[in-house]
C-alpha cells in the first residue's frame, strides 16, 4: 500500500509520537500486534507491506 507524504503526515499525527521512529526515507509505527514501517520510494510516495503482513499472519 503507498500513499502521499501528506497523507501519511495526516494519519501520523493521529498518534502517539511515542509509537513513531524515523530515520532517512524510513518511518516505523510500533503498533500492538507488530511494527509497520513505511519506506520513502523513487516516486516520493511511502509504502509499506503492513497490510500484506498482517493477512499473512492470520494463516500461521
């Protein structure tokens, strides 16, 4: 899933500072179940396989 720098801006500011870390073109949300990072890409849009990861983990 990728989004917009704006709109990844908007659904950060949702949380709690606390739960967010960031470093250059990479940002991790530490969520309860396991940490979504979100990767800058050539297209200035930020990624991130979470959604992809969490249905794969309900099959485990």
């Amino acid at each position: 899933m990728c989004i917009t720098a704006e709109a990844l801006a908007l659904f950060l500011n949702l949380l709690n500072p606390d739960l967010i870390a960031t470093d250059t073109g990479r940002i991790t949300v530490h969520a309860t179940e396991r940490d979504a990072v979100w990767v800058l890409t050539d297209e200035d849009e930020w990624c991130t396989m979470a959604p992809q990861i969490d249905r794969l983990a309900r099959f485990d």
